[in-house]
C-alpha cells in the first residue's frame, strides 16, 4: 500500500511541475533553448496549462478535471482493486479526450466542416508542448498504476509502466505517421476522401508480372525485390556466420583486423560503396579495364541491376550479420559441446548437431534483419538500379517524381510490408516450442570446441577473400579523396579535405570548412540517438522474451513495422503526420532523432532476444526470489550478461543515425542538416571528390566512437573471475 500512494506522489509532482511551470503548448524557438521563460508573460500560448481555460480554450479543462479526481482518489481511497478500476478509467479518458481533442482543432480552428457545423466556430490552438505531453505521460502511467493496484503481472508497476509507455511511444511514432500516409493515399487535393487511385494501382502489372519466368518480358517490382532480399538475407547470413566462427572458434592471426573490417562497410553511407563499385566494376571501371585488357572479354553494365545491387548490399548488411551473430556463436556453452566430445562425438558431429543447432536464433534473426534491410535499402538501389527498380525506389519516385502518386506509393508499401511480416511470421514458426538456452546460474570454465577442419578451411578462405575484396573497395573510395577528378584526373591533392574541413585561429578556433556545420549536427543527433534506440530495444526485448501479457504478439509485429518499411516511407509518413498539431516537429532535431530511434530499434529488439533465448529463465526468478525487484533485475543480472546485445544496439544506432539517407533526405533542415544528405547535395552538384573526403572522415571518427563504446559497455564474462594468488610465507 505504501508502494502504491508513493508511486501516485511521485506523479503529482510531475503533473504539477508540467501544469504550473512549463507551456502547454509547443514553443517555436525550442523549448530547450529556455527563451521561452523571458516571453512567457507577453505570449499566451507559452502559459502553463493551469492558466489555458482561462484564455478561453475550454479543451484543457476536462484534462485539469480528470487529474483533480485522481488527486481526490489518492486522498480519500485506500489503495486496492477498486482504486485501481478508476484509476484504468481515468487514465484512458484522459488519453482518449487527448487523442480527440488534438486532432480535432488545429491552428485556424475545427478540423473538420462537420464539428463547425455542430459546434460552432473556436479558437484554433498551437500543437501540443511540454505541458500537454507531462499530461499524457501522467495519463499512461495511471493506467499502468491502476493495473498494477488490481494485481496484474503480479503488481510489478515497472513492467506494467515499461509496457505502457512502449505502447504510447509505438502508437505515436509507429502507428500515426503510418496512418496519416495512408489517410493521405485515399484524399484528393480538395481535402475529398476517394478509392480510385487504390483500385488502380493495386493490380498493376508492373508490380505483380512474373513474365520474367516465361522469358517474354522482366518480373514486376515486388518479385523483383522479394528475389533480391531472400538473396542478401541468406548470402548475408552465411558471411556474418563465417567471420563469426573465424573469429571465435580459430587461430587466425588477424582477428581484431577481421572485426573492423566488417564493420567497415556498415559505417559507410551506402551511395559511396555504390560509386566504389561503379569506379571499379563500371562499364569503365579500373578492373573492367584490366579485364578486358588481359581477356579481351567486353563486361558491359553487367554491375547496374540486381547483381550490382546485390554485391553492394551484401557489403553493406554483412557486418550487421556478424554483429548479431558474434555474441550468439559466443554465447554457446562450452560444457554442452565438451559433453558431446566426451560421448565420443567427433568435431564435425559436434558442430553439426550441438553448436550450430544452438545458434538457430541468431542465425534465424540475422536472415529476417538481412531480409527487412535489402527489402527497405534505398541508397544502393538508387546508385546501382539502372531501368530496374524496387520497391523503395519505385515509391520514392511514386511520391517526390513528375507522377506524384500517393496511392500509389501506399500500395507498393502495403506489398512491401506484406513481404517483412510474412517473412517474420515464418521466423517466428520455425522458432517457436523450441528452447535454446545454454547460459545458466552455474559457472561455465570450459573452451568452446575448435572448428572441424572441413568447417575451418572454407570458412577461412571465404573471410580472407571477402576481406580483400572490402579492402579493395575502400581503398578505391580513400583513392577517390586524394584525386582531383575521380576518374579522369588522377592527380593527388589535399584540396578536397582543406575545403570540406579547413580550421583557421581567429582569437578563437573558427571552423571554416563547408562540413562542420553538418558534421557537429550529426554527431549531436547520432550520440542522442544511440543510447535511447539501445535503451528502448533491449528493454522491449527483455518484456518480450520474459514477460507474458495480453496483446504481446501484435506488440511484437507492431515493432517491426517501423524497421519493415523503406526510409523514404518513414520520412513522408512522418512529414505528413508532424507537420501540424497535435504533434509538430519538422525542421527540429526532435523528429530526425525519434526518426532514428524507432528506425532502429528493431535491430536492437531481434539482437536482444536471440540473446535473451540463450540466458535462462531461472536467473530471473533466482533474483526475485531473494527479494529483488523486476528493476533491479534488470540491472544487476540481465544488461551484464547482455552486453554483446548492448554494444551492438549501440553501434548499429549510431551509424545508422550518421549513414541513413532515405528517411534524413526528407527531415532535415536549413538549422539541423545530417551529414549524408549534405553529401547528397555535393553528389548532385559532381562535387564528388569532396563528398568521398567527407565519407572518409566520418568513417575515422565512427570507428573512433565505436572503440570507445567497446571501452564503456565491456566484454560478457561467463566464467567466475580466477583469485588472486595467495603471497608464500616465509619460513620462520
């Protein structure tokens, strides 16, 4: 009972400290910029949300109501199964008056013609601030303290507040921008709601012809794309598994070289592994030359379609495989394979039906990751597509082309995303009554087993091979820094570096180069946004895996639909739902970092489960029994033994959020401008050897960030640390 009035007290601090001390509605210069307390006397809209009523805006007043009464409960009601009844009510009243409210009365008034008609004209109001935001914040936690005081989930109020709050978070950043694409598809310019373009775009046969297989004619842009990502997604797979196994079960020499070297190409903006590719396998590329020079043989623009395409991403998503795989290969017992070798079990019958059975959830969440990304990559298909499109390009084209074709943009997104949630569907299946939890409260001294030899040498030529052939690339993008024309003018040079990044002392450091501005914008936004998209899909993952409450299925799909769908659909999505109240966002560094954080977290979500498959459940239940909370659970037994899942969500946040590009291109802003739209721009103007010096830079200063989150977030220890030798006596 004391738990549950001081979990109440703790909210009406909050509620008060957001309706007497902050605005109600959004501040245009920033609210984190603080002008707004000097304005807030002259300026209305800036007042708290205690004074809105007053200013004849009666839509705050039932808000003002309903946190009243749960005052009046907390005073005048014991805390209990009927106190948490209407503590439910109240909350969902509140978020539902809200939700209603915001999207009914935008800046000149209603909405909609049909509520002025019944209601009369209103005064229009700003979209939501910080004030309006603390409400509905205090809205969802009622609802979570109610289920809490009727004893759900055993009353655990962090669960019941985790889940709350992820459900409010997914709905608002998920689900609305979704909703209002699609609302736009079925809207004509007068604001009339009409099918036609719906019903004539969805049987086109561009998208569904399967002449290909006939050989009368080419397949349509969903096959197309669904063939290219079961390609990527299983040559992805397969890659990140052997630099995995090379770097944890041989003695190669190189092994923290073979690390960064996959991280390479995933710290790269995608456009310039596609120029690589290009200046080195283009119809004038330097080893087309040498090809044809030696062979005679004439390659053609063999590189621009789906080969080309496929060759990018798979140097693209293959250090995405290998970061999830690489804690999961790790994180196989060695006591199971030494009981398998003790039974007489050879090295190849181990591997075979102990190792690589246990790593099913690694390799299964590495296919759907690899499959979602080659389904939503936009940068090389736009570099490398040639006449044949996919499905990201053929919207971004739907939308921002001379055609500009909403519907027809939602329907090929819908198709898209049919494609993502069957495929996570089928993960899901095969998964599923199985049980691969090899991580138990007992220490665990042993070595994981060598690699048979019929395992070691291919998978070692594989990684070497594709070592060389990353390394070739990147060579040809730092070539392309120190040239003057990449291409034509081999001369070298330092001028393309001086006048991106050029420093001058003017009482003071003055940055004078052309890419600071964009440059300390992306380090910013990025360093913001990884640690929340860590955050937030490590704990979804612990809920999911752990914790069993209504509604989890379709909680987990709804997750993956953020990751499913291309980038150029998430920025349109979020242009067209954050560009007028309740919500408003465009041209801040709110959007472009909320973007990035429910972009990606996905990826933290699938990492963190395949590695919570493998820690077993009785860790939990150990901690709880000796009277720790789910909280501290959480912190002192799950995030240690998560820490492979910790630094990948980290890294992968992180250089998503400088290397994205389909979503950026359309959420920036003359004030906060991201690094790869920038060099978009130099691309366009044929600035290229500025824009690969660019891309050199920031892949120096991501592999710096990365080492120290390395540093930070530590190593798994699995074994008990040994004790320090006793010092000998010295005889008497």
């Amino acid at each position: 009972m004391f738990r549950d009035n001081r979990r109440l007290d703790l909210l009406f601090g909050l509620v008060l400290a957001g309706l007497l001390l902050v605005p109600w509605y959004r501040v245009r210069s920033g609210f984190f910029g603080f002008d707004w307390i000097a304005d807030m006397a002259g300026k209305t809209d800036l007042w708290p949300g205690l004074l809105q009523p007053f200013l004849g805006r009666w839509q705050v007043a039932p808000v003002l109501v309903l946190l009243a009464l749960t005052l009046f409960l907390r005073l005048a009601r014991q805390p209990g199964r009927a106190r948490g009844r209407v503590l439910i009510l109240i909350g969902l009243a509140g978020l539902v008056w809200m939700v209603a409210e915001g999207l009914s009365i935008g800046m000149r008034g209603w909405n909609w013609g049909l509520l002025e008609a019944a209601f009369g004209e209103i005064e229009g109001q700003p979209a939501f601030g910080a004030g309006a935001v603390t409400a509905v914040l205090a809205f969802t936690l009622l609802i979570a303290f109610g289920f809490a005081e009727r004893g759900a989930l055993k009353g655990d109020a962090f669960i019941l507040g985790a889940i709350a709050l992820l459900v409010l978070l997914v709905a608002t950043f998920v689900f609305y921008p979704i909703l209002s694409m699609f609302t736009g598809a079925f809207q004509e310019f007068d604001g009339s709601f009409t099918a036609k373009g719906v019903l004539k775009n969805l049987p086109d046969p561009k998208i569904w012809s399967l002449s290909c297989l006939t050989g009368t004619g080419s397949c349509g842009v969903a096959w197309r794309t669904f063939f290219l990502a079961i390609c990527t997604a299983t040559g992805t797979t397969l890659l990140g598994l052997a630099f995995a196994l090379v770097a944890t079960r041989t003695r190669f020499p190189a092994k923290k070289g073979l690390r960064l070297l996959t991280v390479l190409p995933i710290i790269t903006p995608p456009f310039v592994i596609g120029l690589a590719l290009i200046m080195l396998l283009g119809r004038s590329g330097t080893l087309t030359q040498v090809i044809e020079g030696v062979t005679g043989l004439e390659l053609g623009r063999w590189v621009y379609g789906l080969t080309g395409i496929w060759i990018a991403q798979m140097l693209s998503f293959t250090p995405i495989a290998f970061l999830v795989l690489i804690g999961v290969v790790e994180g196989v017992s060695p006591s199971m394979e030494e009981a398998s070798q003790t039974m007489r079990a050879g090295r190849w019958r181990t591997f075979r039906k102990v190792s690589l059975p246990l790593m099913a959830p690694g390799l299964a969440n590495s296919f759907l990751i690899g499959f979602i990304e080659s389904m939503a990559d936009f940068g090389n298909p736009l570099v490398l597509g040639g006449s044949g499109g996919v499905l990201s390009t053929e919207i971004f084209f739907a939308v921002v082309g001379a055609q500009h074709d909403p519907a027809r943009a939602a329907v090929l997104a819908t198709v898209l995303l049919c494609f993502t949630l069957s495929a996570f569907l089928a993960q899901r299946l095969w998964l599923s009554g199985r049980n691969y939890a090899t991580l138990s409260g007992k220490g665990d001294g042993g070595r994981h087993a060598a690699l048979p030899a019929r395992v070691a040498w291919p998978v070692t030529i594989i990684v070497v091979a594709w070592g060389l052939f990353t390394l070739i690339i990147y060579t040809m993008i730092l070539f392309g820094g120190f040239v003057k024309l990449w291409g034509l003018d081999h001369s070298l040079t330092l001028e393309h570096y001086a006048r991106g990044f050029s420093i001058v002392w003017d009482n003071g450091i003055v940055w004078t180069g052309v890419a600071w501005n964009s440059f300390w914008t992306t380090m910013k936004i990025a360093l913001i946004a990884a640690p929340l998209t860590a955050a937030v899909g490590l704990l979804t993952a612990w809920l999911i895996v752990r914790q069993s409450f209504p509604g989890k299925g379709a909680f987990e799909f709804a997750l993956m639909m953020s990751f499913a769908i291309p980038g150029t659909v998430i920025g349109i999505s979020y242009i067209m739902a954050f560009n007028l109240p309740p919500i408003q966002m465009t041209g801040t560094a709110m959007i472009l970092i909320f973007c990035f954080v429910f972009r990606n977290m996905p990826v933290g979500v699938r990492g963190g489960v395949a590695a919570m498959a493998q820690i077993d459940g009785s860790l939990d239940e150990a901690s709880l029994t000796l009277g720790a909370n789910s909280a501290r659970t959480m912190r002192r037994v799950i995030l240690p033994l998560m820490r492979p899942a910790i630094l990948a969500a980290l890294v992968y946040s992180f250089v998503r959020a400088i290397t994205s590009i389909s979503a950026v291109i359309f959420l920036v802003s003359a004030k906060y401008n991201m690094a790869t739209a920038y060099i978009v721009g130099l691309v366009e103007n044929g600035e290229y050897g500025i824009a690969i010096a660019y891309s050199s830079v920031l892949i120096l200063v991501m592999i710096t960030v990365i080492g120290t989150f390395q540093l930070l977030v530590g190593e798994r220890r699995l074994k008990r640390p040994e004790p320090a030798a006793k010092p000998q006596e010295m005889p008497a």
